[in-house]
C-alpha cells in the first residue's frame, strides 16, 4: 500500500500523550532553570546597585562632616579674631570716619 503525497492526515503527525508530556516537562524544566538563572542575575544587579548608592551616601556624608568641620572652625577662627586688639583698633578706625559722615551728611 502505497501513499501519494497529499493525502497524509494530520492525525498520522500527531505525537502520542506520552512524548507530548516528556517534551513539555523538557521545557517547563528548562524554563524553571531560566527563570531561576534570571532571578539570580536580577538579585546580583540590585545588590550592586545597592552596595554603590550606599557607597556614594557614605562619601556624601563624609563630605558633609568635613564641611561642617571647616565651618565650625573658621567660626571659631572668627570669633578669636574679633575678640583681638588688632580687630577693635582696625573696627574702631574705620567707625570714626562713618560716623563723622553721618553727621555731616554726605554720604
């Protein structure tokens, strides 16, 4: 019994219930392993992310320590010096002109 070529039925291609359950096993067994290699990576990515934005905060607030540092110091600075001779003998020569001007009133 021979066949012509056109008159193949769809039934005769089909794959019995057996082989169509070992095959989507196969797959759904190697999409668990790519669902698990992604998760993986995705966990990988944040926690890099994470470990820089911790990174970067920690030198920021470094950076904000050493700011206030040097600002707590030059008001320290300041303070000394306005409590010197030097600074009362400079601020009183320049008071003495603007206060002459005042009284004249030229500005």
């Amino acid at each position: 019994m021979t066949r012509d070529l056109g008159t193949d039925r769809a039934a005769d291609f089909e794959e019995s219930p057996q082989v169509k359950i070992r095959r989507l096993e196969r797959t759904l067994a190697v999409e668990r392993r790519f669902a698990v290699k992604s998760t993986r990576q995705l966990h990988r990515v944040i926690a890099r992310d994470l470990r820089e934005a911790e990174q970067r905060a920690d030198a920021a607030e470094k950076r904000a320590r050493r700011a206030e540092r040097r600002a707590e110091r030059a008001e320290r600075e300041l303070a000394e010096l306005k409590q010197s001779a030097t600074w009362r003998a400079g601020r009183a020569v320049v008071a003495l002109p603007s206060r002459l001007k005042r009284r004249r009133g030229s500005a």
